[in-house]
C-alpha cells in the first residue's frame, strides 16, 4: 500500500533558510514541498492554491507574526502547523495559539545542527500529519477548580505527554488549588524548553512549578517537570518522596520517557499513585502505566476526541492500562473525585 505523501508549504522570511528547510525535507519520499512563502500574507495566499496538509511557520516575521498568524488562520483555515523557531517563549505563544508542535532553529550555523533540525523537523512534520486541529482547543475550557480535602491521603499525581501535551498539560494543571497532592510531569521536549516550559507554568497556576532536579522533594503544592535530556525517576527515602533525574540512553526514543516516570512511581508509590497519560505520538507510557495499574494505582487516559494527536493514550487503553477514559476537560474533575473518596 503506498503511503500518502505529505505535501508542505514553508513559511519563513529568510530565503537562504526557506531553501535550507525546502532541500532538507524534500529528501524523504514521503514529503513533497509544494510552496514556500516570504510571510504570512505570501502564505494565506498560497495555502488556498495549494491546499497543503501541513506547514511550517516562522514565528518572528515582518509585516504580521507568526503568533498573530495563528489566531486569524486557524478559525478559518485548520491546518497542523509546525513552528520553527529559536529557542524562547514565543514558542509556548505559538503552542496556545493552536501549533502542533515546534522545531528550534540552530544556535549556529553548523551542518551538524542543520542536519539534526531537518531530521527533527521530517518526524515532527509526520506527525503533525495526523494530527487534529481546530476543535481541541475548546476541550481546554473549564471553569471548575479540583477541590482537594483536608484529610486526603497521601497522594502522588504523575502526568506523560507529548505532541499537543504543552497545552493540555497546563490544562489540568491550572485547576490545581495550592494544596494539591504532589505531581510529576514528563513532557517530550528538549532541553531549556522544560525549564522555560516550567517557568510559564508558575506564572499561570496556583501550585508551584519547577523544572526538576535530583533530590527535589515531592510535596503537596509542587509540580516537578522532568528537563530534557533527563529521565526523571521517583524515589523513596524514609517517608518522604524525591525526584532522581538520569543522563541515560533512550527509552522508546524518548529523553525524558514517561515509561521510565511511571515505573518507578508504580514500584515506589503503588496505590497512593493516580497516573494520567495524555495526547502524544507513539507508545510511551503505555506499559509503565500497565504498571502502575497492576500496582493498585488509579489510571486515566485523554480519549481520542479530546487528543491532538491519539497514539499514546491509544496504546495505553489497548493494552489495558487505562482504568477511566475521558476528554481532557473532564480529567481534573475526576482526579477531585478520587482524592474526596479517600
């Protein structure tokens, strides 16, 4: 059966990066550049000649932004975008205003660095491919806040994403009243983003957020981030809860890997534990939250209306490791419930 090829339109103001990216990603069979654009103008127009199915987007443009490009096209044009863009918060900008996901440009001009963007950027653009736009940006609006008891018992919440999860993540997490049980985060991502990623989220929501560091005590009020490059692993010691985060090989392809988060919080937390695995390309987490079920711990999986992108939390219910399946506007009013059953 012959795959579909992906057909993309490019969107940068640079002409030498246009060509660059154009060259780049034209070498994979499966991907045919159709267009490229000088701004986001250039672009309107050649998305509606073109028809692409996904496109890449600058984010620092003249004449209009790339952030500000979004918010007008995407209501009338739903099309997966991917930004590439240097390193800093314009990207979380672009996120919340409906981007698939992001590529960072490279600090330098090396072949090295070019050669693993274009690389990043042929994965990133198929998944994007698949991915779903327009509709779930509505599923992050809710007004109620979880009510944690005064009694609840000690409780660790441990969070997996990856593609759409920047913004789903913050989804759940901004329901979050200051004396909520402790949390723990593994998102796909790079490092500086996780801490940058971090920072963005202690300015938005009650509970504290940090990226993690090795000996970080897991505490009601705290939401820990695994950093990129990182594997972060939960850890026992007397009666309190740490973090430990490992340089280490790949796991699933991944540096943090949600497997490796989930499994130790299954061998050190067992049914103290809620486990949610959230939107994301792939298969990581699903066992590590097969795990943490079979340890009595209370699991739950975004579904597949909800998702950006159904893989992970796909994976995850296949096999039986999700307990409850709900939207994600629905995923921090059920974690209220568990914790007011005691």
């Amino acid at each position: 059966m012959l795959k579909k090829i992906i057909k993309v339109l490019i969107v940068d103001d640079s002409v030498i990066f246009r060509e660059t990216l154009s060259r780049g990603i034209s070498k994979d069979p499966n991907i045919m550049v159709v267009a490229t654009a000088v701004d986001p103008f250039d672009a309107r127009d050649k998305l509606l000649q073109y028809e692409p199915d996904v496109m890449t987007l600058d984010v620092e443009m003249p004449k209009m932004n790339g952030i500000e490009f979004l918010k007008r096209l995407l209501p009338q044009y739903p099309i997966p975008v991917v930004v590439v863009s240097s390193t800093n918060m314009n990207v979380f900008d672009a996120l919340k205003a409906g981007a698939v996901d992001y590529v960072a440009k490279p600090s330098s001009g090396s072949t090295t660095n070019v050669d693993g963007l274009i690389n990043e950027l042929i994965v990133k653009i198929k998944i994007a491919s698949t991915s779903k736009v327009g509709h779930v940006k509505n599923n992050l609006v809710t007004s109620e806040t979880v009510n944690v008891p005064s009694d609840a018992r000690k409780m660790i919440i441990a969070i997996g994403a990856s593609t759409g999860g920047t913004e789903a993540i913050f989804g759940i997490i901004k329901q979050f009243p200051p004396n909520m049980p402790g949390v723990v985060i593994v998102q796909h991502m790079p490092p500086v983003f996780t801490k940058m990623y971090a920072e963005r989220l202690n300015n938005s929501c009650a509970m504290e957020v940090k990226e993690a560091q090795t000996g970080d005590l897991i505490i009601n009020g705290r939401v820990l981030i695994a950093p990129g490059g990182f594997h972060m692993k939960v850890k026992k010691i007397n009666d309190k809860y740490i973090v430990e985060c490992v340089k280490s090989e790949l796991v699933n392809g991944h540096c943090p890997s949600v497997d490796v988060l989930f499994n130790s919080v299954a061998d050190c937390v067992g049914k103290n534990a809620i486990g949610v695995i959230l939107t994301g390309m792939g298969y990581d987490g699903a066992k590590g939250l097969l795990n943490m079920r079979k340890k009595g711990a209370i699991t739950i999986g975004q579904d597949e209306q909800s998702c950006v992108v159904y893989g992970m939390p796909k994976v995850a219910y296949d096999i039986g490791a999700v307990e409850k399946q709900a939207r994600l506007d629905e995923i921090s009013k059920i974690i209220s419930l568990i914790l007011n059953k005691g």
